[in-house]
C-alpha cells in the first residue's frame, strides 16, 4: 500500500519529511486522561519554516509536556499553540529547528471522491498509504464533536492521529482523527480513516496563535455520550460529575428531542443543543425511560473549563 513517486505530480518523498513524530505527557489527574490515556503518541504536519506543526487536538489536550520526532531522528521539545475543540485541530511550535520545508496549504473542499491521496504518517514513505477519498460527509462523534463534512479514505492509515491527507498536487488537505467503520451504498462496511478537513484552518489560525483558543462564543456541553442504534438515540456513557449526571440522565435512557423538537441522529441532537445559545444555557432534554417521556433540564457548561491548560517550556 506504500505510495509510489512515479504517481505523483510532486517530490513526495519531499513532502513525508515535513510529517514528523509526536509525543505527549498528561497529568494523571487530567479530566482527559482516562479517556486518552496519560502517554500519547501520533503524528503532526510541518505548516511553516519557523516549526509550527498542526495535529489531532486529543494528541495534546491537557498536555504536560509535547515532543516532536524529525525526519532525521531528532527529538525536539515543543509547545502547544493552542486548540480548537470545535475543528479538533491543535497547533504546536516546535522550539529547535525542525529543517524541513513545510507542507503547502491545499483546499479539501476541491478533493473530490475517488480521488487518489496520500495519507502520511512520521517516517517516510515506508508509513505511507496510497489512498482514495470514498466519501465527503457528516460525522458526528459521541463526545460532542461534529463536522459537517469530514473526508474519509481507505485502505486506513493504522497510525492514524494526526496524519497528513496530502492532495496529488502535494496540498495539506486533511489531517488524520480516527479510525472507523464506513457502511457503502451497497450495505458493506468498510474500514476507512476521518480526516479533519484543513479548509477549517485558516479562519482560526490567527487565534490559535494570539490566544491558545479560538474568540467565539463557546458551545454548551453536557457530558453525554449518545450512540444510534437502529432508530434509536442511546445514552451509552456519562462523564463523571458532568451535567447529565447532575441531572440524573441515566445510561439507557431514549433521547427523543431537545426542547420538544424531535431529533433522530446525533447531528439532530448537536445542533439542537448548540443552537439554544451559549455554554451555561438550560438544556430541556426530552428522554425516554421505563415507559414514560420525560424532559429533563440540564444545565450546560463550557468544556474547555474543565481541562488544564498545557504547560510551556
């Protein structure tokens, strides 16, 4: 599945050593650290000559400490610029030079379906994927995530977090989030990588970098992780001490509406919550229990509030 040069209108080899290793430490008592794990390990994408690199936010997140592994070997410490919960992209600075020329800005909203792709990750071509685009469309995470239009590729990357999705003219097109299961129209699945679409970069690059985060109203968030089964909207997961819990959500219960308006995906529910307003807004949500509908009022917070702001050297 490695790619070959040949194929591309571009020096390829060129462009996998601006993909380079990352590593990051978490405190034990980080609000993300059960979930991610307190060692974290993928990749970032060179984007600049003076090292700033962007990846997959959750690499980061709460971070004690961030490493970057070059192309020729080096270890170079680094920090976090900062992260964008609603894109899920994280810059990061490394702080020795990193000698490589950074990967050019593409357009994913030019990628088109079916077409080829690199999907890169640190090492060069012998952690590379020659890849296709298989889809362009919505994905909605059961943390609170949603993108309108992800892409998706195959044969997946299995190092996946924070690959470069690299155009057949040699763009940053896309950066590697996760590793999942896409369905076909013909009803079978597939198993393919989510990329982040770098078109939501450049609106939110000027504030990553003056203030860590991005200036615009923060969404409500709740602590419930949904999952759909067949018509079904699912409670599966709560987060410790979060909203939902507060408000006696329940693991099993039904979700039916957000305020008496009926959604039925976990997009439905997303926008439902975000557009009643801003973090710390009341959210009515209608549920399903034991036979009965109920609507429980849960009163949202603001999800960065939680998380410890990453150390710099």
């Amino acid at each position: 599945m490695e790619p070959n040069p040949e194929n591309y209108r571009f020096d390829l080899e060129k462009s996998l050593r601006s993909v380079v290793g990352l590593r990051a430490t978490v405190p034990p008592d980080a609000h993300s650290a059960e979930r991610l794990g307190t060692e974290r390990a993928g990749n970032g994408c060179v984007i600049s000559t003076d090292g700033l690199v962007v990846t997959v936010g959750y690499l980061v997140t709460e971070a004690e400490s961030t490493w970057l592994v070059s192309s020729d070997g080096r270890v170079i410490p680094a920090d976090v610029v900062g992260r964008d919960t609603e894109s899920g992209f994280a810059l990061v600075q490394a702080l020795e030079p990193l000698d490589v020329d950074p990967l050019k800005l593409g357009r994913s909203a030019a990628i088109s379906v079916g077409e080829r792709v690199v999907v890169a990750g640190a090492g060069g071509i012998e952690h590379a994927v020659d890849a296709r685009v298989v889809a362009k469309q919505e994905f909605a995470g059961y943390w609170e995530y949603l993108l309108d239009e992800a892409l998706y590729t195959t044969p997946p990357h299995p190092h996946w977090a924070g690959t470069a999705l690299i155009s057949g003219d040699g763009g940053l097109v896309g950066v590697g989030s996760l590793y999942v299961q896409q369905v076909t129209p013909g009803g079978t699945p597939i198993d393919v990588n989510m990329m982040i679409p770098i078109d939501l970069l450049p609106p939110i690059v000027d504030d990553l970098m003056r203030f860590g985060v991005v200036k615009r109203p923060s969404r409500p968030w709740i602590g419930m992780q949904a999952a759909e089964f067949g018509e079904n909207l699912v409670v599966v997961g709560l987060t410790d001490n979060g909203p939902a819990e507060a408000a006696d959500i329940r693991v099993g219960d039904v979700v039916t509406g957000v305020g008496g308006n009926r959604v039925e995906s976990l997009g439905d529910l997303f926008r439902g919550m975000w557009g009643l307003g801003e973090a710390g807004i009341t959210v009515p949500l209608n549920i399903f229990r034991n036979g009965e509908l109920l609507e429980v009022d849960i009163s949202s917070e603001d999800r960065a509030k939680n998380y410890k702001s990453p150390k710099l050297h």
